[in-house]
C-alpha cells in the first residue's frame, strides 16, 4: 500500500518569491476548499502550522503538495524536513495535464488545483526529500559554473567584433579588458572546479560514486557532478533507463493502429543534463575504441549522426549506473583480431 493513501487532509501550495498561497481539501469534502496565504519566509511557516492547529488536524494526517519552482521552494523544503512533514514536489506540467481543459488560472485557484492533484492521485505520489547541504553546495556551484561559461562565451564573441574595430582605429584599450574579464572567467571557472572536487572527496559515499562515474570514457568532472546532483546520488532513479527518460535521450514508440511512426525521444527532459550528454557522447567517440567502433559501424548501415550520437547517450547513461550498482570501475573490452 502507498505510503499516502491513508492521509486525509491535502493542501497545495504555489510557492512564489516572496508568498505561499494554500489551499486545503479533506477527502470527505471533496470540491470544498479552504485557503491560507503566508509570507515565503519562517515567520510564514509557522502562521501555516498554526493554522493547522486551529483547524484541528493532526499533521501526520496532511499532505502537502507542491510544483518544481527552483530556488523559491528551498526554504519551504528544508522546513517542512525539519517538521517531519510528509510532502511531495511534482513536476508543473504532470499537475497541468492530468487536470485536463482549465480555464483561467491565479495563485490561489493552482493551490486549488494542486490540493486536488494530491488528493485524486495520492497512491501514486512519492515523499520527496531535500538533497543533503554537501549535494546543495555542489548544485549551487554548478550553477554559478554554468554562468561563467556563458559569460565567457559572450566576451569571446564581444572580442571578435571588437578586434574588428581595432583593426581601423588602432586602438586595443576595449579588446585587452575584455581579455582580461575572460582571463577572469577562466579563473573563477578553474576555482569552481577545484572547490567541486574537494567537496565530492569530503564524503566518501560522493567519492566512491564520482570515481566509478568517471572511470567510464566521455564521463568527466562536469557530467558526473551533475549526475551526483540530479539523482541524489544515484538514489532517485531505479536505473538508467529511467534517468535517460529524465535527461530526454529515451527513445519512445510512436504508433497507433495501423499508423507506424518513428520512434522518438521527448522534449520534456533536463536539457543541461541532456547537452551534456552529447558533449560526452562525443568525447568517447574520440577516445573509446570500442564507441568509434559502434558509430562507424552504425553510419555505414546508413543510420543518421544524431541517431547514433543519441544511442551514445544512453550507452553512456547505462554505464554508468551499471558500474555505480556493481561498485566496480569500467574496464574497456578489447577485441583482438587475428588474421
């Protein structure tokens, strides 16, 4: 049995900056809705509580239910942990959907919205449970490195332009500062890195999974960091089937009755993890003979580039949880042809 199908007070929360708005729905007075809106700050949460207890219900009874919302949920999150409060955090558009045609929408008719999702699919649902501080600090700098790398992209496209001008006024003022901003990036992205590896070889359950994940070729720093972030250290997903479904590489049938379609991958996915996927997938091509071998075999059958550099994705992913399951490091099989 689902470990909320006995809960019977639900209550939905849309989480902005700076407010929540609740609603609360009890399973014997379905469509009957009563609402609560709270500063997204500590002092809030505790008018939330009170509230409760005014209400007269017992907090082991209530679940709470909220969307992905990034950083402005953070603070509610580590809350209710510390509460010992049952809650579960879904995916924006999975509530849209499965609520099928609305019409017209505010802050407290998607409370609504969400108290009735949990209620009407509270067997499905899973607790959720904020990623350790070590794992949030990882995510926050990947994060930051992320901003780096663009910035640095932009001034690499801006000093183009900019060496264009210098050509006819002589003048190199303009490009040496922004040389000079890149050389920073380059440095703070450098020191980014180096505070990410220290922070994975402070815990040795990080490490150990960090190295298995990288012992796998096209997996580096980057890719593997994320992967610890996105799976909770590979605690979120059953295997990697499910996470290829979670970065969008997963490929899905398309057919119905007589009509057979293409089988495709979907656009809902993480499309950072998903990027950088295809970064990987192209570093082992160069330095996994094994890989080189499948995607010259797989474009001489005729099979597209972008079809076998996704079929690397997965490979990939797969590798990865299957050596992080084992707990072995990825040892590359070389075959030897005789003549």
């Amino acid at each position: 049995m689902n470990q909320f199908t006995k809960k019977k007070h639900f209550i939905g929360i849309d989480i902005s900056k700076d407010h929540l708005d609740l609603a609360l729905v009890n399973e014997e007075d379905i469509g009957v809705f009563k609402d609560k809106k709270v500063e997204n700050s500590f002092k809030g949460f505790n008018k939330i509580r009170n509230w409760l207890v005014k209400e007269k219900l017992r907090l082991d009874d209530c679940l709470f239910c909220m969307e992905h919302t990034g950083t402005y949920g953070l603070l509610l999150f580590a809350w209710l942990g510390q509460m010992e409060i049952d809650y579960c955090v879904e995916p924006a558009l999975k509530i849209k959907r499965s609520l099928g045609l609305a019409r017209g929408k505010n802050d407290q008719v998607d409370a609504r919205r969400i108290a009735e999702y949990a209620l009407t699919n509270r067997a499905k649902l899973s607790r959720f449970s904020l990623p350790s501080k070590l794992l949030l600090q990882i995510k926050q700098l990947l994060t930051y490195r992320d901003q780096q790398v663009k910035m640095k992209v932009s001034l690499k496209n801006s000093l183009k332009n900019h060496k264009q001008y210098q050509q006819i006024l002589g003048s190199t003022k303009i490009s040496n500062d922004i040389s000079s901003q890149i050389d920073d990036c380059v440095y703070r992205i450098e020191n980014i890195e180096s505070e990410i590896k220290d922070l994975i070889k402070s815990d040795k359950e990080l490490k150990k999974n960090f190295e298995l994940a990288t012992s796998v070729k096209g997996v580096g720093l980057v890719i593997a960091a994320f992967m610890l972030v996105t799976t909770n250290n590979f605690t979120s997903f059953e295997n990697g089937r499910k996470y290829a479904c979670y970065s969008g590489i997963a490929p899905f049938e398309n057919a119905s009755g007589k009509y057979q379609g293409k089988t495709q991958i979907s656009h809902l996915a993480n499309k950072r993890v998903k990027a950088l996927l295809s970064s990987g997938a192209n570093s082992a091509y160069k330095w996994d003979p094994e890989i080189k071998a499948y995607y010259e075999r797989k474009i001489k059958e005729g099979k597209h580039h972008k079809l076998v550099i996704n079929s690397i994705r997965c490979k990939l992913v797969n590798r990865v949880f299957a050596v992080v399951n084992r707990q072995t490091p990825y040892v590359n099989i070389y075959q030897q042809k005789f003549a």
